[in-house]
C-alpha cells in the first residue's frame, strides 16, 4: 500500500514500478489521501504484472489523474484479484475453472469502478440412470444437475446460457470454499440410481440430479434433483412418476423433470430431465424417452453445452432413449448394437446418467452421471 500526499499542488507527479513483478499476486493499494481519482472519491489498485503508473493531481474537480499509457488501469478502479482452480485469461477477464473441490481466494475485492462482482457457473452432479435385472420393464434416465449461472452485467457481457440470472455476486477479501458435485452412482441390476451431488459456491447451491427411476410396481422411486428422473415403465401404474425437477425451487429455474413412461402397455420409460427441456416421453412400447437437452454457455470463453439428461430403456430389448445434448448418457441397447448397461454421463458437464435396458438374461447396472463444475469470471483490468 502506499498513500498519495494529502495537500497535494497542482502539476505534483508521483511514479510507480512492479519491480519484482508480482503485482498479480501482490496487487499495490493507492490511497488517494483524501483526493479523487480521476474524478472518483475511492481508492486504486494495480493488479498486472510489471506495471508502471504515473500520476499527476490535476485539480480539486477531478483529482489524481494517470498519465502514462504502461497500463489499461483506470484511476479510481479497484479490480478483483483471486487465485484458485484453473486459471485462463480472455481479453480483461480472469476465469477460474474448478472440476475437483478447492479455494478461491479473493485477496482484492475490487471496487464499482472497476469490478466488484463475479459471473459464475455452479453445476451440480448428474444423477445415475437406473439397472435393469433383465427381464423387467424399461429403466428411467437421470436427471441432469442442477444448473444455475449469473452473469455480472455492468463488468461482463459474453453469451449466457437462457438461464442466467440479471446479476452475479459480490464478493469480499475472503476464502471461499467451492465444492463440485460428484456424479450419482448407476443403479445396480434390481435398483434405482442415485442422485447426484450437489455443487456450491458462495451463496450459489445447485442441486444433484435425480437418480433413475426403477420399474417397481410396489414403491417406485421418484428422483426429484436439480433436473429429475424419468418415470420407470411400470404397468401396474399406467402413470407412473417421473421426478420433479428445479427442487429445491429456484429463480432462474435450475432444471426440469423428467419424461413419462410409454401410456399403453408401460414397457418403455422416460428419459431424465436436462436444464433446457423436460425429459422425452416414451413414444412407443419399445422405444424409450430421450434425455431433455442442456443449455449452452460461453462464461469459459467458448460455447459449451452442459446438463442434458439420461436417456431412458425399454423392454423388450430394443431402442434405449438417446442421451440429451450436453452430456446426458444414452440408454442401453440390445446386444447387437451395444453393451445393455447405461451410458455415463459426460464428466464436468453434470450430464445424467442412461438406464440399463431390459435385455432378458443380461442384468446390467445404469450409467454413472456426469460430474459438475464450477466456472467464475470476473473483469481484472
């Protein structure tokens, strides 16, 4: 930190240097003494590598003012510095990428005048989609995980998925602890998969999806999540229940439930729920419900689909639902064409994990679902 002089005269120069090139980690304080910077009564930091400043006090109107082109710091801006997860830079952004639990640590909060607010992506685990012992009726997909984004407006302007929130978060010279949901485990051959984990940073929760809904006549699942289950194929219950999505209830909703079960004859399941869409009901008998399709995002600087739902089974072995963009796991198929068991959801997108189809003497277990992740972007010059 240094601290201007608090009687300034006009024409007064005061020069800075990052001798040691470090101010990305050791960001410099300026402390206007009493004076506005470049018209702005707050305080001013350096936070870029070997940068150099030169300021002159202008008047009392507008202050200290910087003179020197050696930095695109404006006078009377703070900006947040952080450290922690994968570190890329676009342009005036710094985005920190967590795929395992860690730290961000902010040690420079910023300030309105230059950042003081993060964009996020916070999403959770895909749930797993549900086995099948073989002869039973179709498994459901899993639901996607839960999927909330907030983009910072007045710092940041890149693409938002459509269900991005009008505003980001404040943060403060602080650890936050991230956590990033694992995906729920594939059901085994005579059960249900499980719900996935959920992901948090800050304030942010994003929920689980829901695990996949096995064909049981007796006490069916439900799968509620982030995004939810499929309903199972299960004709003592012509309407059976897909699980219900966004639960716990947000604003902007964090996913959908899943799709129904074929209405006649109830052989074939639903597909789980993605961020995008509702889960596909079964269209026929012996075909299964697709996954409900995610939602796109460029808060990494590049679009990227994320969240799609499980695809569901059906019996006899034939047409498994395929997976929901962005990650949802296809069903299984007969044989002939590929392996019964579910597929997985795709790692670090929170995609839902695909039902094990019901091919008679091949008990197979459901699709692991996708892991979640945890994006923040911020402006830092």
């Amino acid at each position: 930190t240094i601290n201007l002089p608090s009687s300034p005269n006009v024409g007064d120069i005061i020069s800075v240097k990052d001798y040691a090139r470090t101010f990305d980690t050791n960001a410099l304080s300026i402390g206007r003494g009493g004076s506005k910077m470049d018209g702005v009564c707050a305080d001013t930091s350096l936070s870029s590598a070997g940068a150099s400043a030169t300021l002159i006090y202008a008047d009392s109107t507008k202050g200290w003012m910087f003179i020197n082109e050696d930095t695109v710091q404006q006078a009377g801006a703070s900006f947040v510095t952080a450290t922690g997860g994968t570190v890329t830079t676009s342009g005036s952004y710094k985005i920190h990428t967590f795929t395992s639990d860690a730290n961000f640590v902010v040690s420079n909060a910023g300030n309105s005048a230059g950042s003081n607010k993060v964009s996020y992506l916070v999403l959770a685990g895909g749930g797993g989609g549900a086995g099948n012992f073989g002869n039973y009726d179709g498994s459901a997909g899993a639901g996607a995980g839960g999927y909330r984004e907030g983009r910072a407006p007045a710092f940041d302007s890149y693409t938002a998925s459509p269900l991005v929130a009008p505003d980001g978060v404040t943060v403060s010279a602080q650890t936050y602890p991230i956590t990033v949901g694992a995906g729920g485990a594939g059901g085994p051959a005579t059960g249900a998969g499980s719900n996935g984990a959920n992901s948090v940073f800050n304030s942010i929760t994003s929920t689980g999806g829901g695990g996949g809904n096995f064909p049981n006549s007796i006490s069916p699942t439900n799968g509620a999540g982030g995004s939810g289950s499929g309903a199972a194929a299960t004709p003592n219950q012509p309407n059976g229940t897909a699980g219900a999505g966004n639960t716990p209830p947000v604003s902007p909703p964090q996913g959908n439930p899943g799709g129904g079960q074929q209405s006649s004859g109830a052989s074939a399941a639903g597909g789980g729920g993605g961020a995008g869409a509702v889960g596909g009901s079964a269209p026929s008998n012996t075909v299964a419900g697709e996954g409900g399709a995610g939602v796109t995002s460029e808060i990494n600087a590049s679009p990227v689909q994320r969240a799609g739902g499980g695809g569901g089974s059906s019996y006899p072995a034939n047409t498994g639902g395929n997976g929901g963009a962005g990650g949802g796991g296809d069903g299984g198929r007969s044989p002939n064409n590929s392996p019964p068991a579910g597929e997985a959801g795709t790692a670090n997108t929170g995609g839902g994990g695909g039902a094990s189809n019901a091919n008679p003497g091949n008990p197979s277990s459901g699709g692991t679902g996708g892991s979640g992740i945890v994006i923040i972007r911020y402006k830092f010059q």
